[in-house]
C-alpha cells in the first residue's frame, strides 16, 4: 500500500508528480492512500509516497485531461485524488475514455469539475469588498464561503481586476492579501473578521432598488444563479425579499394602468408598457439581438395583427414588419383596403432570433420556451389596445395568443373567441411564407387567398 501526502487539498502539481511515480511502478488505484497535510494515516497504509518516477515510456494523456484534472482536484469530494487516478490509469489502456460520456467515472468526475467551476464564477459574481481603515490606508475586505477549494484558483482574477487597490480576501480555508505589488496567503478566518457594512453600500442599494423591474422577475432562474447563501454577503440581496414581495403589486399596477380608460393618459400607458418592454429579459434572445421590437400603431385600433418575430431589417431599425416580409404584408393590407395606420401591428416574440453564417443573421424559428415568455407582453398590449379583431399571422402567432399549438390548415379563414375573453381572433398564415414559396402562379394563388383573410377578418372588425 502506497500513501502519497499532497500539501494543499488543490495541490494538482503534487498530485501529478506522485501519479507519474505510480504509474511508472504499475501501482493499481486500490493500492494507493491519498492524504493532505497532517491528516490521519490510514492504519493499514504502507509508508508515505516520497519518490517521483517519471511517466512510462510512450504513455501520455490528452490535454482534456489535464484541464479535467485541474478542477476536479478543487473539488470538495473526498475521493477526487482517487478517482483522478483511477481514470488516469484507464487511460493507458482506453485512451479514448475521457470522450465517453456514459463511463460512470467519466461523468463523475465532470460533475465535479462542473460544480468547481460554478463556484469559481459563484465567487467573481457575489463576493463584495467593503472599505476599512488601516495604517495604510484604504483597504477592501471581503468574505467568502466556498463550497470548494476554489480560492487560489481564482486569485489572479481578483489581482488584475482590482491591481490598484489594497485589499483582503478571507474564507474559512484560507485568506488572500493584496498590497498593489505582491500577494500574499494567510490563514483561514471567521466572519466576524469581516466589516458589516461601509457608508457605499446605501447608494449602491438605492441603485439597485431604481432598476428593478418586475418584468425581469423569474424567481426560480434567480435563485438557481443567485442562490440564498451568498445574500448574507451582499448589501443589495437585503432589498430582494422586499423588491420580490412588491413586484407583484408593481406589475399589477402597471396593467391596471393600461386598462384605464381611452383617452389623454392611454399613450403615456403604451409607453411606459414600452419602457418597460426595452429591458425584458424573460428570455435568453435578449442577449444577442439589437434591442427590443415592440408593437406599433394607435391606441384603441379596431384591427391587431400579430406577427411571430422581428427579422434582420425590424432587429436593426426597432420597428415592426419594415423589411421584404413587411412589404409583402404592406401591399396586401392595400389591396384589402386597410391602412396601416390604423391598425396595431406587433410580434409574439420581440427579439430577433437568428443564427450567424458569416456575415449574415439566418432567421431562426423561436422555441416554445421563448413564445411562452412574450406571451406577457401581448397580453398587455391586447389590454391596451382593446382591438376587436386580432389576427395571428403564422403558427407563432396562433401559439402565443391561444397558449397552444393551433394548425394554419384546420383553423384559417374562420372567427374564433380568445382565451380569457380577449376578444376574437381569424389566424392566417405569415406574410414570410408567400416569400418562400418557389413557384410563382402557386405565389400568386397564396398571396390572392392572404389578401382574402384580410378582407374577411377586417369585415368582421367593423
């Protein structure tokens, strides 16, 4: 039996140096104790692990592994040395495992690295200095409770984002010093160690409170990034239970404005709706799109037509149905004798959805998930608007107003009620799908029957 003693519990460099020995001498992972530091002897152990081999000849492992390695021995499981080397020596004779992500071990050992790296980005993300006073000067204290051995790891993060301030990092492991040249390791500490509070954190929380939105409130996806052990650090997760409690109330407040009767105050509720649509974060296409593409049209139109997404032309001028889609859908409503301007005429989704190929965006279809997460702002804007006919252009558009997939072949060209008394609706096909269509008396065909479902649901409108 072998014992190999690593100095550090994220001692990667010690743990490679004593697995290259062992794996020179053929040593099988049963037959190997790993221990840190002074920790207990296994009483039926050989004696300590002191010599280092160099690896076997022609045996060499892919660099996944290493970075794998890496994580995983930041990792809190008290078998991570173990099962590293056990994988290590697998290697030898399945080279390809570290691709497999069936092998239990495999998967193991990637939840470990997973969970590693989570509590590296856990601790960027929440830690917060808070300034004392010292012989020095200022200095920035900060505690911090990882659930893994996470701290050195991320020291040269802190140095070269905070390089011209003092500042102290304390955990219960360990505690890191910066003194704007040199860092320093100390021993670990207690909370009480760390200041309460300074003077910035009220403005800070004033801040944080401003911007607050109850359209960007999805509790559960908050809690799972956010979650509740790392308030206690932060001064503006105090103000969360509250903003929480009250977003509720506030969201509601804003509908009962844009339900409140037609007249002066109507525009100034469309837009404060706007407003509060240009920050809408319920979804991830926020992320990579331009901005948001809100609705567009008077107040108290008798006809809204609801389109399924913005494209390339609408992403980038904020505005709907302005590009070739937009044209076609122009004309026919002419053809229909309806103005535009005096319909309503938005999306189910207000992001632009796409995927890049080279220089251009390609239109991407939106998933269940993302119609499901605008279906909030159509039905402000239907509250808003009131319109007594609303027509879906597309299956999009049927989903989102119905809550449900609604076919094009069995539910066009008829009138049908809204869920939750929201007035009638006629559902058509898309302005984009006569664009696709390659054969053109088949165009001609689609686009005559397109501007007969206008006509039809315009009728019944008036």
């Amino acid at each position: 039996m072998r014992v190999v003693t690593l100095a550090e519990p994220d001692d990667f460099d010690g743990w490679r140096d004593a697995a290259r020995g062992l794996i020179a001498d053929d040593v099988p992972p049963e037959d190997v104790v790993w221990q840190i530091g002074d920790a207990p002897r296994d009483l039926f152990a050989g004696e300590a692990e002191s010599r280092v081999a160099p690896p076997s000849a022609g045996f060499s492992v892919p660099r996944a592994f290493l970075d794998l390695g890496r994580n995983v021995v930041r990792g809190s499981d008290p078998e991570r040395f173990a099962l590293l080397y056990t994988l290590l020596s697998r290697l030898r004779t399945e080279p390809k495992l570290i691709e497999d992500q069936a092998d239990p071990l495999v998967r193991r050992l990637d939840r470990i690295a997973k969970d590693v790296r989570r509590d590296i980005h856990k601790m960027r993300a929440f830690l917060r200095f808070r300034e004392v006073v010292d012989d020095g000067g200022s200095r920035y204290v900060a505690w911090f409770e990882p659930d893994h051995h996470i701290v050195r790891a991320n020291a040269a993060f802190f140095v070269n984002r905070f390089a011209s301030m003092r500042w102290s990092i304390l955990t219960p492991e360990l505690s890191l010093h910066w003194d704007g040249r040199a860092l320093s390791e100390g021993p670990g500490a207690d909370k009480g160690d760390a200041p309460d509070g300074d003077p910035t954190e009220e403005v800070w929380k004033t801040y944080y409170a401003s911007i607050f939105n109850p359209a960007r409130v999805k509790i559960g996806a908050m809690l799972k990034e956010m979650p509740r052990k790392y308030w206690k650090n932060m001064p503006e997760t105090q103000l969360v239970p509250g903003l929480i409690a009250g977003a509720q109330a506030r969201e509601s407040g804003m509908i009962a404005k844009a339900r409140g009767e037609r007249g002066g105050n109507s525009q100034v509720a469309w837009e404060a709706l706007r407003e509060e649509a240009m920050g809408c974060t319920r979804c991830p296409l926020y992320k990579p799109a331009t901005q948001t593409v809100f609705g567009e049209g008077p107040i108290g139109a008798a006809m809204m037509f609801v389109g399924e997404q913005p494209g390339d032309q609408e992403d980038l001028a904020g505005r709907p149905f302005v590009g070739p889609a937009g044209q076609v859908f122009d004309r026919a409503l002419d053809e229909a004798g309806i103005e535009r301007a005096r319909v309503y005429v938005t999306n189910a989704v207000k992001h632009f959805k796409f995927e890049p190929r080279g220089k251009k965006r390609i239109h991407a279809k939106p998933g269940a998930g993302e119609i499901d997460a605008c279906r909030w702002w159509i039905e402000q804007e239907q509250a808003l608007i009131a319109p007594r006919m609303t027509v879906a252009l597309g299956a999009t558009a049927a989903r989102s107003l119905f809550g449900k997939t609604m076919t094009i072949g069995s539910n066009r060209g008829r009138m049908m009620d809204l869920p939750d008394s929201r007035g009638a609706a006629w559902i058509t096909v898309h302005p984009s799908y006569l664009l696709r269509l390659p054969d053109e008396a088949k165009r001609a065909e689609e686009y005559a029957r397109f501007v007969d479902d206008l006509v039809q649901a315009h009728a019944l409108a008036r």
